[in-house]
C-alpha cells in the first residue's frame, strides 16, 4: 500500500479554499517583493 502523494500517509490536507487563498497570497507577496527590489535598484 503506498502514502497519499498530497499529505505523505500524515492525513492532513489543506482545504482547497485555503490552497487558494495560499497562491493568491503568495504572488501578490512576491509581486510586492519583486516592486521593492526594482525601486531599491535606482
């Protein structure tokens, strides 16, 4: 019998609105990052 490739055999998983909210956040997170970076560069 082999582990769930989503959770590792820990029965945990993210809820997909939580899997959303995680992405969205993530990306704006780095776009904001990636906006500092190129202000600073001036």
């Amino acid at each position: 019998m082999t582990t769930c490739r989503r959770c590792g055999g820990s029965r945990l998983r993210l809820r997909i609105g939580r899997r959303v909210y995680n992405a969205f956040h993530n990306a704006n997170a780095e776009a904001a990052r990636a906006a500092r970076a190129k202000d600073g560069a001036r």
